[in-house]
C-alpha cells in the first residue's frame, strides 16, 4: 500500500492554557477527500494551520508527501494548495493579476494556458478582467478555488468552501472537488459545517470535538457508531454537549 | 530564495499601484507638500538673511529629499505587510512557498522603486522651484543614498517585527517607527545641535552621519569618508539585527499562532 499523503500523528497544539489540538492522529491517502467535521472551537481550522505550516505544533508530526513538514516546509508547500472562506485574494487587482502572481509563486508552468483552465473549470472565465473586490461572495469563493488549483497541487486543503454560498453555487464547489479529485486523482481535505458537503463530497470523516477526535469512519460508520440519523443531528448533539465517548475507528 | 517568487511579489505590489492610482497620493502628493514648505520657508530665510545664509540652511531641502528616501523605503517594507492584512490575503501568502529571504528581498525591492520615485520626484522640483541640486554631490551621493536605503530597510523590518509580534491594533508604527528617530538623526540640523546628554543617541544612528557627511559634502565638495564608514558600519549592525528580529518573531507568529489573529480581525 502507497504511503499516505498527509499524515498526523499524535498532533497537540497548547496557546497557554488552551489546548485547541489535543492528539489527533489520521492520514490521507492518494486521491481520497477527507472531511474535518465539529463544532466552533473544534480545533479544525487550527489542526489545518498547522498543516500549512503557519502555526507550529506544540507536539506530533505532519507528514507530508513522506516528508516531515518541520523540515522541508517550502518543497512540500510548493506540492499542495490552500482554499478557505476567511481569506480573499487583494480585491484591487484584476482577477488574472491575482492568478498571476500566485502563479509565479507556485511555479506554475504555462501559466496564460493554466489560467484560462481553472477559470474555465470554476464557469467564471468571463470575469477573468473583473477588479476582485467587485465580485460576488460566490464568485469570490471560485477565484480562490482557482488559485488553489493552479498548481495543480497534490493535497488540497479546503476550509469551509462552500460557507456564505446560495445552494447552486456551493452545488457546483461540491461538483469541481469531486471532479479534481476524479481527474487529477487530488487528496483533499475538506472542513465544513454544512452536513450536505460532508456526505455528498467526502469518503471519509474525521469527526472532531473540543480538539479530540470522536471517530474517523465514512459517513455510515459515524452514524451507525453513535446511533443517530444524520450527520446533522450527531453534529447538534455533540455541539450542544450530549454525551458522545471519545473513541476512534479507522 | 527563489527569483520567480520575488518577481511575483512584487508584481503584486506594481499591479497595486496601477490599479490605484489613489496611492500615489501618498507616494507622491505628501513629499510634494514637504517640499514646498521647506522650501519656500528656505527661500524666505534666505530673502532675510542675504550674504550671511549658512549653507546648512539649504540643505533643509536636501534633507527633505534624503529623509523621504528612509521613509519610502521602510514604508515598503511595513506596508507590504500591511497590504496583505487589509486584504485578507496574508494566509495566501504564508501558506504559499515563500521564504522569510524572498519575502524580505520583494519588501526591500519594493521599497527601492518607492524611495527611487519619490526621490526623483522631489529632486528635479527642487532644482526647478529653488535651484538645489542634490545631484553636485556627483559620484559621492550614490553611497549615501545606498546607506539611506539600507537604514530604511532596517526600519522597514523592525516595524513589521513589532506589528505582527504586537498584533493588528499596532499598525501605526508602520508610519510612527521612523519618526521615533527623526529628532535625533540630524535631518534637519547638526548633531552639535542636541543636547550633549542625547547626542550619544544620534552617534547610535547610521542616518545621523549620512546628514552630516552630505552637509560637509555640499559645503566643502569633498566626501567625508569617516562619516560615510561609520554609517556603513552601523547598518551593517542594525540590518544583522532587523534581519534576525523579524526571522525570531515569524517564528515566535508561528508558534503562537499570531498570522492567524490578523484574519479574523
């Protein structure tokens, strides 16, 4: 069996007394998408700037691409991609200026060309001139999608794509992750709150809660281990505080 | 250290400024207004004084020229930060490959086109409206405006330590840090001119001897190369020491996870 993409071992992440990343261990392999389910306060945004390297772990190991992230940051970076709802590319440049410069920082070669195929990919080509501050919250979220795939990149991670978007947008993020990851054979991992994502994008959930992992299993697993009918009552269940035993299953 | 990154970034900021052509009010329209009150104020001393105008007098508006060239290069730097906070593209870039080396060296290549314009700017309108030209130093002004651009740099990276070791609520010092010096470089008047307790203070200053050495230079037309030498020296240390400040604070930002507070202000 092919070593996995990403893997994370025994992860801890301490600001003080608060300890949002409390050992989490689980691994990527080639060309799956696995989802990072919780509440607020869950630790997934914090476990995800940890494997991008812009928060450094109080203890555990990344690994990725075989490679220890500690020590080869900037190789492996150049190898994945990032896409979340709380960034935005400068909204005073031109959409194919954005794609430019993350284009040149990423090495992209033929770039004109590559451009024009996310752009394509993501049915917003005809804004390709746009100013991006100018672009709608769902069209703003396809040019970040772009630049996280410019590079065709290895692992893709993806915090809360499809956040703030109407049912046909986020239908449509939904479609491309699956596509990137049927053609290009992409491991992503995919946060979100929306339980839809969960089961319609990801082959398997990393269920997280107050910086432990619940379970790891596919969406049937997860509720069949703790007996409830949908993600989304497990997901209200466990943020309202109902009794859940910490356990994992792989 | 990668050329293609550096390109890219500061493509980024060039992209910027056509794109906003808004910003060349505070490239351009701030040291105008500088200059002209300077220098109408030289003119109107001069009316005053005659025969008996020191030399040092003029040199007023060459130091407004020298001094933007310090200002523009650190506001390269600490404002290439902040362009990246405001626009919530900060995580982009730290989440791309970029090294501290090529963030550092598109920061000071930014700052090197910004000092470069400014200063041109201001010089060819000094020689028109006053008939100061910076340029009699010859040769000699290249160092000392390289030694400018350095002392920028420096302050450029210590400014940017501090906002992102202090978080989003100390942007000011991206304008406030070179103005924490400026009484004490001598811009503006001779070291000699301090207070003997505080003079120790400008002799810590690389700036301060670039003042006084281009001052004797308009005078005497010669080059003081002992002022030259200490500024050289003194940047030396303080690049060494910014260089290092803002590599201990990115790791120290890593560590607390203070990048991620400037996203979710």
């Amino acid at each position: 069996m092919s070593e996995p993409v990403l893997q994370v071992s025994n992860l801890v992440k301490k600001f003080g007394e608060l300890t949002p990343v409390d050992g989490i261990s689980f691994e990527i392999r080639q060309g799956e998408i696995l989802g990072l389910l919780g509440a607020n306060g869950a630790g997934k945004t914090t476990a995800i700037n940890m494997i991008l390297g812009i928060v450094t772990p109080t203890a555990g190991e990344i690994r990725v691409f075989g490679k220890e992230l500690a020590k080869e940051r900037i190789a492996i970076l150049r190898r994945m991609n990032f896409c979340s709802t709380y960034t935005q590319l400068p909204g005073n440049l031109r959409v194919w200026q954005n794609l430019v410069v993350f284009g040149k920082i990423y090495r992209v070669p033929h770039l004109k060309t590559r451009i024009d195929e996310v752009l394509e990919m993501l049915e917003i080509r005809h804004l390709k001139n746009r100013i991006s501050g100018n672009l709608s919250a769902g069209e703003s979220t396809r040019l970040n999608l772009c630049k996280a795939l410019l590079n065709k990149p290895e692992l893709l991670l993806l915090d809360e794509p499809t956040a703030s978007l109407d049912p046909d947008i986020a239908d449509k993020v939904r479609k491309v992750t699956r596509r990137i990851r049927d053609e290009e054979g992409t491991s992503i991992l995919y946060t979100s709150h929306n339980m839809r994502d969960v089961e319609e994008v990801c082959d398997r959930v990393v269920f997280m809660h107050q910086g432990k992992i619940l379970f790891i299993g596919t969406a049937a697993e997860i509720l069949s281990h703790f007996q409830e009918e949908s993600l989304e009552s497990l997901f209200i269940r466990v943020a309202r505080g109902g009794e859940i035993e910490a356990a994992s299953a792989s | 250290m990668t050329l293609s990154t550096i390109q890219a970034l500061v493509l980024r900021n060039l992209f910027l400024y056509t794109r906003t052509p808004v910003r060349l009010v505070e490239l351009l329209f701030w040291p105008l207004v500088d200059l002209l009150v300077w220098g109408y104020l030289t003119v109107f001393l001069q009316k005053h004084t005659g025969d008996t105008f020191p030399y040092q007098i003029t040199f007023l508006i060459g130091s407004v020229i020298l001094w933007d060239i310090i200002f523009r290069a650190q506001q390269g730097v600490a404002l290439y930060f902040l362009e990246d906070v405001w626009s919530r593209n900060l995580l982009n870039v730290f989440s791309a490959p970029v090294t501290n080396a090529d963030y550092l060296l598109s920061t000071y290549a930014i700052g090197l086109l910004r000092a470069a314009v400014t200063s041109l700017m201001l010089s060819v309108l000094a020689i028109l409206l006053y008939s100061f030209n910076l340029f009699e130093l010859n040769w000699s002004l290249i160092p000392f405006v390289f030694n400018l651009l350095l002392f920028g740099w420096s302050l450029g990276m210590i400014s940017t330590a501090l906002i992102v070791r202090w978080g989003p609520a100390a942007e000011t010092l991206a304008w406030a840090v070179p103005f924490f010096i400026q009484p004490f470089a001598a811009v503006y008047y001779p070291v000699a001119s301090l207070p003997p307790a505080i003079q120790w203070i400008a002799q810590c200053i690389p700036c301060s001897y670039i003042f006084e050495g281009m001052r004797d230079g308009l005078n005497s037309g010669g080059v003081s190369w002992s002022d030259l030498g200490m500024a050289t020296g003194l940047n030396v240390i303080y690049l060494i020491f910014a260089g290092w400040l803002f590599v201990r604070v990115m790791k120290t930002a890593r560590e607390k996870g203070l990048l991620t507070k400037f996203v979710s202000q």
